[in-house]
C-alpha cells in the first residue's frame, strides 16, 4: 500500500515517541500501561484489528502479556496512517508470525465488511481527525456480534493541580498536532451510539473513559 503522506505529527523518532506517549499517559491521561492492559490485553478475537497502533511498543507488551497468560494465539493485523510508526511496529512485533501491519487510515480502512471479531482502537481516537469516522469503519469491518475496545481521553478532572498539569499537556498535544480534542463522557458516548454500537460498558479512570461496545448480531 502507498504511504499516505502529511502525517507531520507522528513523525518523530519511535524512541521520543514512547518516551512522551508514557508522560502523556501519566500527566493527561492519569492512566498507566497496566491498567491499560487488563481492559485490552484479554479481549481479542480469532481475527483483531488493532486500529492507530501507533510505534508498536505497547502492543509488544500486550503481545509479550498474552504469551505470559497463554492466551490463544490470535490472527491480528495492525494499521497505523504513520509510515514511521508501521515502520517502527514491523520491527518490534517481528517476532510474532500472527501479526502483519499495513499503513491505512483509520477512517477509510481498505477493509472488507463483518471481517473482524474484535477491534481495539487505544490511546488514539482523539488524535484522529473525524473520529466519527474511524468509529463506523470499525463497525463496518466488525462481524455481527463482534466486540469494540476503545479508550477515549477526556476533558480534565480531578483536583486543581491535576487539572492545570493535564490542561498544559493537552496543549502542548494539541500544538503539536498529536491531540485533537478530549471528549466530554457523554460525547464520546453518543458517537458510539451513532455508529451502530450497543455499549456493554463505559468506565472512567483518571482522565480516560474505557468503553466496551457490541455491534448487534
Ligand atoms: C497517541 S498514538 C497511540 C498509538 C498506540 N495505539 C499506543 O497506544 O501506543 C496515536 C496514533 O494514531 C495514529 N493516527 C492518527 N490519525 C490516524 C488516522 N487517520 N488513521 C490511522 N492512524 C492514525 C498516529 O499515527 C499514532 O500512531
């Protein structure tokens, strides 16, 4: 597939990338890798898409975690719009023959319809321009029945100083192009609805709303 260009934000060095993702995590998201991990390490279907996999670092670990647990191995394929970070994912998840990797944008995924049982979209769905989008195309490649993971950053909570610090980070993403916009919970919520999906479930922790959605059979 050709590399699709402009893709300006995420065109930093792989290394630089996870080293801000996981400050970004800690500060904006008020999240962490292992929680992150128990809500999608355990939900992957015989065929999953994982949509905006970005540098290919946190999926090794879930990979790496789903070995450890000796969870089925499962035919994954992993898109990303990002030349750099397929580029950087081929390397990493090399080792692991059930994964093939393909630049394609989340929005218009060059997929065909009811193919997947599960998709995952992490840490990625307010990076993406018209996340509406990216939401209906995984409808659209899900099978009937097939499940939905996705976690969504939203507007700053907490206290005073956890809100001035994840306001800052939000901003300098924003500038810098890797955020769009949080969401507020009810937003968020709406656009699944309007993509087809039947919520199974929808939990906050820190600054991120993890949401489990069914596409009806
Ligand atoms: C914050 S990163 C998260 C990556 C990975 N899921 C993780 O958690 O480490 C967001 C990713 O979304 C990708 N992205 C942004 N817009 C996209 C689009 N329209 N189609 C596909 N990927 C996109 C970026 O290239 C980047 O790799």
């Amino acid at each position: 597939m050709e590399e699709i260009k402009g893709r300006e934000p995420y065109s930093d060095h792989p290394l630089w990338y996870d080293v801000r993702g996981l400050m970004i995590l800690r500060s904006s998201y008020r999240d962490n890798v292992f929680r992150q991990a128990y809500f999608f390490v355990p939900h992957m279907g015989a065929r999953h898409l994982e949509i905006a996999i970005g540098s290919g670092s946190l999926f090794y670990f879930f990979m790496l975690l789903r070995r450890a647990l000796r969870l089925e191995e499962v035919e994954i394929l992993g898109v990303d719009n990002s030349s750099e970070m397929i580029g950087s994912a081929r390397k990493k998840l090399s080792g692991f023959a059930n994964v093939s990797l393909e630049i394609m944008d989340a929005t218009q995924l060059d997929l065909d319809a009811k193919s997947f049982d599960t998709v995952h979209i992490v840490n990625s769905i307010h990076s993406i321009p018209h996340p509406e989008l990216c939401l209906k195309e995984a409808f659209r490649v899900l099978k009937p029945g097939g499940r939905l993971a996705v976690n969504a950053l939203l507007f700053p909570q907490g206290n005073f100083l956890q809100r001035a610090v994840a306001e800052r980070v939000n901003r300098f993403g924003q500038k810098k192009g890797i955020l769009r916009n949080p969401f507020m919970r009810h937003q968020f919520i709406d656009l699944c609805e309007c993509a087809g999906f039947e919520l199974e479930m929808a939990e906050e922790r820190g600054n991120s709303l993890y949401v489990r959605g069914r596409r009806p059979k």
